[in-house]
C-alpha cells in the first residue's frame, strides 16, 4: 500500500500499535473536526480506506516515525 507522506505523518501521530485500533482512534477524532477542516477530513478518510484495504502483517511493516522532527 502506498501511502502519503501526509498520511505517514497522521498516522505516525495517532499510532496506537495495531491497525485496527488506529482505525478507531482516527475514525474518533474525525468527530472533532469542524466543517472547516475539510483537507484534515479528506486526508483522514483516504487513510481510513487504505487502513481498511491492508492486512495486519502490511500494516505491521510499515515504519510509522513523524518526519517532521
């Protein structure tokens, strides 16, 4: 699965070690988001469904480090 450095760095934010419960975590804190922050929205739902689409092993080997340290 190739993903974003955008969505690379949200995920490596709300990172909670499995995909599945980072699927909830980021499905949460859309909750959040006002209707304003529609690019915050896009890019969390593009993730979602690529979070969605992949296996836990796919997931397992993904290096979820912040890039912007």
């Amino acid at each position: 699965m190739n993903f974003s450095y955008e969505e690379i760095n949200l995920m490596a934010l709300y990172n909670t070690g499995s995909r599945e419960r980072l699927i909830e975590v980021l499905t949460e804190m859309k909750t959040y988001l006002t209707l304003s922050e529609t690019e915050l929205r896009d890019l969390t739902d593009g993730t979602l469904d690529k979070l969605a689409g992949m296996t836990d092993a796919e997931f397992d080997a993904l290096e979820l480090y912040p890039d912007f340290i």
